[in-house]
C-alpha cells in the first residue's frame, strides 16, 4: 500500500544532539551558580552531571520520561541543600529552552518543508524536545513523546499510538532514525517500515536490517519514493 505518513526520530536525526545537551547543562550550572549557590559550591559542572545520571539510573522504570526523572532529581537536589523547591521548575525551565535550541542537519528543513507537501508528517521520540517551540510543528500532524506513550522505543506501543492519533496504518507509515534498536528495529517490530539514517557511514550492527539507509536529509524523498 502507498505510504502516507512519515515520522521521524528528532536527536541525531534532525539534529546533533551532544552540543545542545552540553550547552543546556552549562547554562542551567551557571543559573544555580547565581540563584542556588550552595549546590555549585559543593559540586563542580562535571559532578553535577555524574550526580544527576546515578540519581537516573536508580529508577529505570522512569526511563520513558526524562522530564520527571530531572524534576524529581532536582526537587532531592535542593532538599539535600536546603533549597526551597521552587527550584524546580525554574531549574528545569532553564536546561528545557536551552535544550530546545537546536541547529537542524544540512537540508533537513528542506526536507521536511518537501515531504509535508506530500506526506503526514510526524514525531516519535524518547526525548523532551519540542518542536512547536523549536518553532517546526506546522510541519507536523503529531509529536508523540515516550512520556505521553507511558512506554520508551523500542516498545511498539509507542508507534501504534502515534499512528491511531492521524488514523495511519503501520504498513502506510515510514519511520526515520538514527538509532538502529530504538529506532529502525523498533519501527519494524511495529509494523512500520524503516529507513536508518546513517550520516558517519557506519557498519549494519546486525539485527533486523532497514528497508533503506540514507547519509544525507536530502536523499530521502528519493528514497521514499522506493519503499
């Protein structure tokens, strides 16, 4: 059948996530430096972080939502300071704009514009990125988050919630992703086909293999085309 929807990952595939993120935690020390100094006296940038992934990493089960997880790290991080915890939401407001501000992939935009003409366009993703405050959700039909799916890739729940929001079957849709478990394999576990974007090139780490591979943002309405 035609495909009729495309949905995409967003980090590492719209954009390169490891400099928003470095920036975003820069910024939000250098907020506590000003409000909460306390905390920024007894750790250093790189100690904090290490405190935040160990805080993390003690409730898997909270994996899917990153934003509870960092909000209930924060609320222990001002209680272990004697902060009030008003500090949460103003700490977490802080890292969220500044995690918000991204720099798009060489002809991803274009691509995008090029393929809503044409496709029903959507978001699936782990993360807490937004892209209507990006400012690219008239792009969008729908921006599914593994918080609202109450499950994380490479669940198929979370595809099939996405789809039944725009009325998609997953053999209509197409997934596109950089991450070949969460991403492409969860797709294709879901039904859904699957196209890897791959720009480093990188070898097939095995599994379920994509119904296409791309290196560039610009190559995949040819490739759409194809499937």
């Amino acid at each position: 059948m035609t495909i009729r929807c495309i949905a995409f990952d967003l980090d590492d595939t719209l954009w390169a996530v490891k400099p928003v993120i470095e920036r975003a935690e820069h910024r939000f020390y250098g907020w506590l430096q000003q409000h909460y100094p306390r905390i920024t006296e007894n750790h250093s940038p790189h100690e904090l972080i290490k405190h935040r992934m160990n805080y993390m990493q003690q409730y898997p089960e909270l994996h899917y939502n990153l934003t509870c997880l960092r909000k209930n790290w924060l609320a222990t991080l001002a209680q272990a300071h004697a902060y009030p915890d008003t500090l949460v939401e103003a700490g977490f407001e802080v890292f969220w704009l500044a995690r918000n501000e991204v720099t798009f992939f060489e002809g991803a935009l274009e691509a995008l514009e090029s393929l809503s003409a044409h496709f029903l366009l959507g978001v699936i993703s782990n993360g807490n990125a937004s892209v209507h405050h990006i400012g690219v959700g008239h792009l969008f039909q729908f921006a599914h988050s593994s918080a609202d799916a109450g499950v994380a890739k490479p669940h198929p729940a979370i595809f099939h919630q996405a789809l039944e929001h725009v009325g998609i079957s997953p053999h209509q849709a197409v997934y596109v992703g950089d991450d070949p478990v969460r991403d492409i394999q969860g797709a294709a576990s879901a039904g859904l086909r699957t196209v890897w974007f791959n720009p480093d090139r990188q070898a097939w780490p095995g599994g379920q293999e994509p119904d296409a591979t791309i290196h560039h943002l610009a190559q995949l309405e040819a490739v759409i085309t194809k499937l």
